[in-house]
C-alpha cells in the first residue's frame, strides 16, 4: 500500500479530486485505472492564507504499476492491533471502577484477554444519565449520583467529543477504529481534529457497554467504590456501595482505578489507606462566548461551510493562560458535582451548528497557590466553585461581559451575545469568584488573544464562571506498570492524574490492562 501526503485540494474536493492529483503527482503514465483501494488518511485545514483556503490530505492507495515514487509517498503497511491473551483464568474478577474512556476501554482489552472483568459505575446509565442533565439545564436541580461528572461515559460524553490529543501513541490509531466500530462518525479516522459530538456520544456509549457484555463484562450503575482491603500491601477486595443500599465486600484480583478527576471522596479515601497522592498543577477561569460567525469570518474569512476552531496561550510574567477544550458553535455547560457550587464545561454536537462558540479561558495553578498539598488542591477548586454559586444563590452562572470584565466593572446588562449556559445566568463581576491572579492573568491575555484573533477581545462576548475542572489537582503515584504503591491496584485516566481528554484516557486505560495482562503472565 502506497501513503501520499500533503496533498493540496480545494475546501470542498472529493475524491474524484485527490485522484487527479495522485495521478499528476505519479507521473510516468499514471492513469486512474491503475489507482485502486483509494482512502482517506488524513485531513485537515489550511486557512493561513484567506484568499486560498485548502484542505490538506493524505489518501492510502494501490497502484499497478511499478514506478518511483514523489516524495511525498512511501510505501507502508497498515498497524493493526493484536489483542494480548492470557495463558490462565484468574479465579477472581478484575474490578473496574469507572465507567469513562479509561474505564470502558480498560476492560475491554481485559475481556479480550481473557479476564473475568466487573465494571462498577458511581453514575447512572448513559439513557437515565441524559435525563438527570436535562432536568439539571431545565429546572436547575443538581443530582449528586449523576450529571456531566459521574455517570456511564464519563464527563467527556457531554462534551464536544474531542478525539485530539497531544500524546504520540500507536494506540491512538487503534482507539479511533474501536469508537468508529461501536457508531462514531467515520470521519473520526481521518479528520485532524477529529470529534465525535455529544449527540453521538450518547449511542457509542451504548454500544460499547453492548459489545463489553457480549464479551463476559458485568456492569454495576449506582455503585460506587467505598473502600478498599489491603493485605501484606496487596489489595484483597472491594468495599462497594449501591445506591439506596447497605455497602458489601467482594473479593477482587486487582482494581483497575479510573474513577476521573472529581471523584473527591475518592482521593480522600486513598490518603487514608496511605495510597501515595502528589500535588498537581491544574487551571482555573471562565468559559468565553463569542459569535460562531464571527469566529469562522475572523479564522476563514468567509463561509467554508464548517464551524471554526482557534487555540490560543501566552507566557505572561508569572502565569500561562490559554484556550482549552474549544467547542465550535456549542453550548456551556453545568459541570458542577456538588451541591453549593457552579462549575462550567463546552459541549458540542457533531454538526457544531449552534449559534455561539465557546472555549475555556484559563491560568495555570501550581501546588505552590494550595500548599503543595494534594488533597488542598480539591479544596481550592471548591472554594471558587462556592464562590460563583454565592453570587447567584442558585444553579445559574455569573456573567461578565468582556467589556466590563476588562474595565473592572462588574456587569449589569448583558452584551450582544447571548449566554448559552442553562439553567441560566446572573449579571455579575466574575472577580469576586476568581483569584485574583487569574482575574489579572485573564485581562491581559484577552488583549494579546484579541491581537491573534480578530474580535476575540469584542466587548460583547460573555464570559461564564467558572471553570475548575480542566484536569485533576492530584496525581496518584504510580510505576511504570501503572501500579500503585499498593500491589494490584492500578490508578489510570484522568483521576490518575496522568491523562487528559478522552483519547489519553482510552489510551491510559489500555496500558494499565496491558500491564495486567504481562504480568499475569509472568
């Protein structure tokens, strides 16, 4: 098989296109009937020039006739990967606790293996899990079980659905075609920046729990883990916990730990077992809202018949602020867990046709701000969440227009652009629920953002706080066989404190398997 790359064709080219090119780019007498199996690799966007906006891509082909290759072509062999067996059953299950990427792919891979493997999830299903949402964005009533954090999913289901990330992995490759095999988009395979959408989140979910029982996996909602046992440092059982249900202890070969970065009481528990936490750096600020055609005219220049994306960092003097998580033509979000405090996310649809975009806007925090203390830094995060709740006295958010934010103002009226954030919002000063270096790092990085981003300093624009959980503010120790200080106990994903987003999570949860599966092996 033969991978051409870069090759430059118009915004709105088919295949039809890239043959032509592939053709021209051959040379020798090429013709079309000597290209065969032709696929999509890879595309992306190329917008620096606004007068030639191209898509950039690479396609997979066969060709028939024996010729040297241009530069931009090689010949290649598509990776596949091989699921690990082990040589014997364990007489006791593999738990994992948490059903996110992490957790969901986790097993998975251990079914595959040939493990007895018991997924209990804090949360709902993903169905009685939407319904919970729904009547949190509708009626503001919070459920502390289940709601963007907790449930089957894990908090990237009500999201944009990102399949980006910053890893260089093989297994990546291999976590696109699962998501596409259990109803992704196709274009998850070849898109740059490939996203799945919250819509179609909701079924791939579903599948893959379908797929996961097929294969011998057991799942518990409304469970969650209470404790553990440890003997002679190994881990022994589980304490666990129905919902509504007196707790009871199962025997556990191993615990598979991917219970995401707001399980809190989580964290505490593992201190108290003497589990081995470390402070982490994380982020805090708002979520900002801008036109969804302003932000496609100021990147494209004109209608390209896709929502834009932007992502944006300075190095202030003291601090690091960038966008994250940017979701074209979304909505904001409720992400709070907790009752007493707001905290915001984006979410998306796979078509992004929404109104508005939207992206955090957000400072570093280091241990330093919270004592370098692990557990202190769950604290800090709720102590702005509160904070924001205060301002409101309700499950709405406080809103500040950029203007009145970047005149130290505090905002009565709202600007031109219309919050999406429901249960809805509250006119407000945001740096009464922020520290104040994050307020003064923020002010000054939507003037440099504005510099690189046409508009993106409008007055108009709403910011919505605020947002905490960007990543988890503990990082549970770990070797390089992703086990913990304690024998059998795996922490991996986003709570680990070693991923971040649903790639680096699916990926981080396949490792942690693999290393199960090895070491049961000898």
């Amino acid at each position: 098989m033969i991978l051409i790359k870069d090759l430059r064709l118009s915004i709105r080219s088919e295949d039809n296109e890239a043959l032509a090119a592939i053709i021209s780019a051959l040379g020798h007498g090429t013709t079309a009937e000597d290209i065969t199996k032709l696929k999509l690799h890879k595309s992306s966007i190329d917008a620096r020039r606004k007068n030639n906006i191209v898509k950039v891509c690479s396609y997979y082909f066969e060709c028939a006739k024996k010729i040297p290759l241009p530069v931009n072509a090689e010949h290649v062999t598509e990776e596949k990967y091989e699921y690990k067996k082990i040589t014997a059953k364990p007489d006791k299950s593999i738990l994992v606790a948490g059903a996110g990427p992490a957790g969901l792919f986790a097993a998975h891979t251990l079914l595959k293996a040939g493990f007895p493997v018991t997924i209990v999830e804090r949360g709902y299903d993903v169905d009685k899990r939407r319904l919970a949402v729904e009547k949190l964005m509708k009626d503001g009533i919070l459920d502390p079980v289940s709601n963007i954090q907790f449930g089957e999913g894990g908090a990237g289901t009500f999201s944009d659905g990102k399949l980006t990330t910053g890893i260089k992995n093989t297994l990546c490759s291999h976590v696109k075609r699962l998501f596409y095999e259990f109803g992704a988009p196709e274009s998850i395979l070849y898109e740059a920046h490939a996203h799945v959408g919250t819509d179609k989140l909701v079924n791939v979910v579903k599948n893959m729990r379908t797929g996961i029982i097929k294969l011998g996996g057991q799942f518990m909602f409304e469970t969650m883990l209470k404790d553990i046992a440890v003997e002679n440092n190994k881990i022994t059982g589980a304490e666990l916990q129905t919902t509504g249900m007196p707790p009871f202890w199962a025997e556990v070969s191993g615990i598979i730990l991917a219970t995401g970065h707001s399980a809190r009481d989580t964290y505490h528990m593992l201190a108290g077992q003497k589990i081995l936490l470390r402070p982490k750096p994380f982020s805090i600020g708002a979520r900002i809202e801008h036109s969804g055609k302003m932000i496609n005219l100021s990147q494209y220049g004109t209608d390209i018949g896709r929502a834009a994306e932007y992502k944006l960092a300075c190095h202030l003097r003291l601090r690091d602020v960038y966008t994250f998580c940017m979701c074209p033509g979304g909505t904001v979000v409720p992400a709070a867990s907790e009752a007493g405090g707001i905290v915001t996310n984006g979410m998306s649809e796979y078509k992004r046709d929404g109104r508005n975009a939207n992206s955090a806007l957000l400072v570093n925090v280091t241990p330093d701000d919270f004592n370098n203390d692990a557990l202190q830094g769950i604290e800090f995060q709720r102590k702005y969440e509160r904070a924001a709740y205060a301002l409101t006295g309700s499950m709405k958010a406080p809103v500040q227009t950029v203007g009145d934010f970047l005149s130290c103002q505090a905002s009565v009226n709202m600007g031109d652009v219309k919050p999406t954030y429901l249960p809805g919002v509250v006119p407000g000063d945001l740096n009464k629920c922020l520290p104040e270096f994050a307020v003064q790092s923020m002010r000054e990085a939507i003037r440099i953002f504005d510099n690189k981003l046409k508009g993106f300093a409008h007055s108009g624009a709403m910011l919505t706080g605020v947002e905490t959980r960007s990543s988890s503010p503990v990082r549970i120790v770990r070797d390089e066989n992703h086990m913990s200080n304690i024998e059998g106990l795996y922490p991996c994903g986003e709570g680990s404190g070693y991923a971040g987003g649903i790639m680096s999570a699916a990926v981080d949860g396949i490792t942690a398997a693999e290393s199960i599966i090895r070491r049961m092996n000898g």
